[in-house]
C-alpha cells in the first residue's frame, strides 16, 4: 500500500496530465461517473462543505437539481466530506491525507481511471 504522502506526490503528477480531479465538483462528478480510482481527502472535522446523496452510492453530486436532473428523486444534503466517502463506495480507494500535507484544492481529489473526453 502506497503512503498516502507518495499518493499525493503522484495526484499532482496527474492532475498536470489532465488525469485528475480536483475540487469538490469535480471530484464527485468523477465519483458520479465511476472514473475516480482513488479519492484524497484531507481530514478536516471542521469543514462546513455541504453536498446532496440520493439513495445509491453514486448518486452524489453540489447541487440538489444536478441530482434531481439525473432522476433522482430523494435527495438529502449531508457534509461533502461524508458524501465523498459513502460515493467512494462505486469502487474507489479513499485515502485520508495526514494533517501538515497541502491537500488538493477543496481539500479532495480523485485519481482518474480514464480521462474524459472533450467536448
């Protein structure tokens, strides 16, 4: 198992390569779309990031209408940070950064399985 300070150092190296995400956004849409193989979050109990879940573990996304524009009918607003978590659940290693590491920007990043396509 890799530490979590050598995940970091390969985050960055693949977010330069446009095979990251970084930021809450961005992160949970990764998670959404089962793109997300590995999830850095940094343990922060006093973040007051919000985000909504539907009933499945991939349904997660900022917005309530994000959600509700998928067709997700029961929507529930939780902390962003429990919401990355249980959406790690589609098949993503979470790993929770040690204090003192410059976390991703919004304190969470994905390591992408793929990179999605441009439009």
């Amino acid at each position: 198992m890799a530490k979590p300070r050598s995940r970091l150092a390969e985050f960055r190296s693949q977010a330069a390569r446009g095979r990251a995400a970084e930021g809450l956004a961005p992160t949970v849409a990764a998670l959404r779309a089962g793109q997300a193989s590995e999830v850095l979050i940094a343990d922060d109990p006093s973040s007051t990031d919000r985000a909504w879940v539907g009933p499945q573990p991939a349904e997660v996304a900022v917005s309530r209408h994000e959600l509700t524009e998928r067709g997700v009918g029961q929507t529930v607003e939780d902390r962003a940070d429990a919401a990355v978590v249980r959406a790690a659940a589609t098949g993503a290693e979470l790993r929770f950064l040690p204090e003192g590491e410059e976390p991703p920007w919004g304190g969470v990043g994905a390591l992408l399985r793929y990179q999605a396509p441009q439009n």
